[in-house]
C-alpha cells in the first residue's frame, strides 16, 4: 500500500494566519492527491483535488501544490470557519486508496 | 444536485455479518467515471478507504479487509450495498458512502453521504 503522511499533526493558528500542511506520499502517485476537510460531527468536504484543482465552490484562499511524492495545503487567510481536520487521499493506486492521518487545525 | 444516505443496523454483535446500504440520488451508476465507495472513521481516527464499486461493476477492495468485504450495484434501485463479515468491537466506526469521480487525473470522493454510526458490541 501506498502509505500518506501528514504534517503536523496538530496546529494552532490564528484567523488570519497563513498556514500550510504537508502531505508525503510513500512512492510517487504524480498528481492523484486529494485534500479533505472535515468538522466534528460531519462528513469530509473535498477542497483539492488532482494536487492543485480547486472543488467547485471552495474559497480562493485553499490551494494545493505538488507532484510525484510531496504536496501542500495552503490557505492563505485562515477564517473562523476553517478550523477543522485536513486529510489527503491518494488516488494514484486505486486497488488500495489510502488516507493520510489527518492534521487537526486549531484556534490559537 | 446529488445526496447520498447510509442505512444499516446501528448496534452489530461480535461475528455477526454487517450489512449497509446506500440510497443515491442526482446520479446514474451507470454513467462513464462514476463510482460509489464506503469509506469509515472510527471515533477519535483518521478516514479508513473500505471499497468501490464502479459504474462497469468493476470493483475494489482495501487489501487488508478484502476477505471480509463485498460490495455490489443496484443500478435500478439507486443502492450500493456494502457487506462486512465477522465483525469485531474494532469495527466500531462511523461508515460513509461517497460518490467517486474518475476522469483522468479527477478521482475522487466529491460528495459525502451523512454517515452512520456502527457500534459493535455483545
């Protein structure tokens, strides 16, 4: 299986900050990385997809890099409404999709 | 606009036979590029992929829960169906359903059912 890790797991920011997670992928999956964000109670929103593709009606201020085995998550101005958990998913080996562990994104 | 709903028993025994099933609407499991997965999350945890299923019935399972799973299609009824044999207490987890997309680099899960909550216990 390809195995996703996230950094960090954990952090604290304040509205306004611009903060970034990174995503590094065992083997190289090219483009096919997905970034997710998910509230307590509630299920995972896609924000990214194919490693820098804006999903229809996300901010502007979400973006995503990268190729092969490294990716990030930027947002650029953190709102109130963007602290939640991120989580990537690569798509590359679709006989084993696998989830990164998640970066929960808090209010400092 | 598409929406996806999980159903299934809320309370399973250990070895029983888990079975859930997601009720579709806004798309056709038939159309080019579409599938349908079940993805889990137990409480506190990261997002576990569990299986897919594709509009061709071309199916795929996570490797280490392969011997447990069957998914299939019911293109008609608007329903995939998930199984999961001899459940276990660490089976306890919130389950999705969620609409895949597979067009070249595009695969993904873009909408999410609301997700059920299965706990396994005696």
């Amino acid at each position: 299986d390809i195995q996703m890790t996230q950094s960090p797991s954990s952090l604290s920011a304040s509205v306004g900050d611009r903060v970034t997670i990174t995503c590094r992928a065992s083997q190289s999956i090219s483009s096919y990385l997905n970034w997710y964000q998910q509230k307590p109670g509630k299920a995972p929103k896609l924000l990214i997809y194919a490693a820098s593709s804006l999903q229809s009606g996300v901010p502007s201020r979400f973006s995503g890099s990268g190729s092969g085995t490294d990716f990030t998550l930027t947002i650029s101005s953190l709102q109130p409404e963007d602290f939640a958990t991120y989580y990537c998913q690569q798509s590359y080996s679709t006989l084993a999709i696998t989830f990164g562990q998640g970066t929960r994104l808090e209010i400092k | 606009q598409i929406t996806l709903k999980e159903s299934g028993p809320t309370l399973v025994k250990p070895t029983q036979t888990l079975t859930l099933t997601c009720t579709f609407s806004g798309f056709s499991l038939s159309t080019s590029g579409v599938g349908v997965g079940w993805i889990r999350q137990p409480p506190g945890k990261a997002l576990e992929w569990l299986a897919l299923i594709y509009w061709d019935d071309d199916k795929r399972y996570s490797p280490s829960l392969k011997s447990r799973l069957t998914i299939t299609k019911d293109t008609s009824k608007n329903q995939v169906v998930l199984t999961m044999t001899n459940m276990d207490p660490v089976d306890t987890a919130t389950y999705y359903c969620a609409h895949h997309l597979w067009f070249g680099e595009l695969s993904a899960f873009d909408i999410w059912g609301q997700g059920t909550m299965v706990t396994v216990s005696s």
